[in-house]
C-alpha cells in the first residue's frame, strides 16, 4: 500500500494546474487559444515573441511554434490536437524541440473554458512533467503567458 501511496505522490507532485479567472467572454478566450493569428500575440512568457507559427487547429492537427527569448535564443515545441470541444476544451501534447528538430519528453495539457459570470474560468493542466524542477519551470511561464494573454483580452 505505501508504494502504491507513493506512485500516487509522485504523479502529483510532476503535473501542473493553473486556475485563472478572465474578465472576458469565454468565446474570446477560446478564440485566443485556437486562433493562430490571436495566440501569436499574447502566446509565450514575458519578453517573448512567437517568430513563426504553424496551428492545425482540429482533432489529430499538429501545431509549430518558435518563440524567442528578449535575449534572443529560440524556443521551439510542438505538439498534436487530441481533442477540441468549441469554447469547453482543449487537449494537445507539448514537446519541446532541439536545433536539430528533435522533441523531448512530450506531456499532455488539457485547458477548459467555464463561465464564471460575465467572465472566464480557464484550467490548465499539464502532465506529467519528468520531475518537479521541470513543473515548477513551466509554472513559472505559464504563469506569465497567462499574464500576457489577460492583456491582449483587455486590448481585444
């Protein structure tokens, strides 16, 4: 029972959940995930610009994204759309990708969109992550990109 407690732990302790409340519709803060024009500007933590971009965004689509860095590195992940409920549910794969084009440990993020008013009740999930270090690196540019997006919302 104890190993079995600890496998449960350690499953925890490698998947990220962020909760967030957007004063905006739930329509636009669907559109803002699932169009690509929209998620390049707010998509990536602070300081970060999307430089190329490629979204199929349906049921077995993949997307493409390099990012870089206010320092001037790049940023490159992909992934595939397994499943995309309008305004309700995203769940895509996330691998980030070295120069030579080759991805590493792929997780599953799931983001769901829920009123809360006149507002949006975004949950991101993310799992599971090869340890807690690289959870809590991802908490901090979720936390930021989410940030951001909050901005492009006030803007749109």
């Amino acid at each position: 029972m104890a190993a079995r407690n600890s496998a449960a732990t350690g499953r925890a302790e490698r998947e990220l959940v962020i909760t967030r409340v957007f004063d905006a519709p739930r329509s636009l803060v669907f559109k803002a995930w699932a169009d690509p024009e929209r998620m390049a500007r707010w998509a990536g933590p602070r300081g970060f610009t999307m430089t190329s971009w490629e979204m199929d965004a349906r049921p077995g689509g993949t997307y493409r994204f390099r990012l870089r860095s206010s320092e001037g590195t790049d940023h490159r992940v992909q992934g595939v759309y397994r499943e995309i409920v309008e305004q309700e549910r995203l769940v895509y794969t996330w691998a980030w990708v070295d120069a030579e084009g080759h991805p590493g440990h792929e997780t599953l993020i799931t983001v769901t969109f829920a009123d809360h008013g006149a507002k949006t009740l975004l949950t991101l999930r993310q799992s599971l992550f090869e340890s807690v270090t690289a959870r809590d690196m991802h908490q901090g540019g979720w936390s930021s990109a989410l940030d951001c997006l909050a901005e492009y919302l006030a803007a749109a």
